[in-house]
C-alpha cells in the first residue's frame, strides 16, 4: 500500500509518499510545492496542479491530510485551510479519499505526546523511515502524517478482526 501524507500551507506544502509492506516501511518520495509570491488563487492554483501531478506520478492508494488548528490570527487560518482545501480537492478530483488527522494526533502517534515539538516529530519520522538525511521541516510533517494514517489504519483494522 502506498500513502500520501500532506501537510498543507499557503508558501509551502509538504508532501511525503510511504510505501507499506507486511515486514517494512519505507520513503518513496517527499519534498514540499513552494508557491512563489503573487496572487494568492495563483499560489492555490500551484498547490492543487502540484499535488495532482504528484498523484499521477506516485499513485497512492490512501491519502492523509493534516487538518487546520486553530490560529490566533483568523486570516491566516483562512489562508491555510484554502491552501489545504486545493490540495483535498485535488485528491478528492483524482477519485481518492482523504483521511484527516490533527496535529496533536499526527505527533501523539509518532512520538507519544501531542504536545512533542518539531525536532521529536523530525527524530521519530527519521528513525522509523530509516532516514540518514535531515528532512525540510514541511516535508518531515507530511511523512509524519503518513506514518499516523499508517498507523491508525493498522489499529482500525486489528479491532476489527478482534470484533469478528
């Protein structure tokens, strides 16, 4: 099975593909779409056309997407959950679904606390990926959703068994 995580903003979106087997885990790709200054619906455009070209490429079977948290500045969490709704729309135009997670979720799966700071998320993405390079911190992130959605997926489908 291969997952998309995305870690959605208005300047740059991360993106990270994980290709899961029975005995690994492993990084198919990551990276972030940066969109340069200019119109904002001209940066949106660039995510949606990025994440849909990354979707033609990798072809994942589940896509995860880290949800909007509350901002202290409102035109900023607009801004982010537009950026964040190209990239769904783009997904979703590719006929995939799209599992969400917050970010509190996202850092309690892969560290144990979901108040874990960007270098623990970093650290753990690193050493279940088997990953020797340091990674941009937005393509760390959309790794780390991956990797959440991975595992939440595996526990949703243990439970079932268990129920029966």
């Amino acid at each position: 099975m291969r997952i998309l995580g995305i870690d959605p903003g208005s300047r740059a979106t991360g993106y990270g593909f994980i290709e899961v087997s029975k005995s690994k885990t492993i990084c198919i790709a990551h990276g972030v779409i940066r969109t340069a200054g200019g119109d904002f619906p001209d940066r949106l455009g660039v995510i949606f056309a990025g994440i849909r070209d990354l979707l033609q490429q990798h072809k994942p079977d589940q896509v995860a997407v880290e949800s909007v948290f509350v901002s202290r500045n409102p035109s900023s969490a607009l801004k982010l959950g537009q950026a964040r709704g190209a990239a769904i729309c783009a997904v979703v135009s590719a006929g995939l679904k799209v599992a969400e997670y917050s970010p509190r979720s996202v850092k309690q799966a892969l560290v144990g606390r979901g108040a874990a700071d960007k270098n623990q998320v970093q650290h753990m993405v690193c050493v279940l990926l088997h990953l020797r390079e340091r990674l941009e911190e937005d393509a760390a992130d959309a790794l780390a959703v991956a990797l959440c959605h991975q595992h939440t997926s595996e526990t949703l489908v243990r439970m079932q068994k268990l129920q029966g």
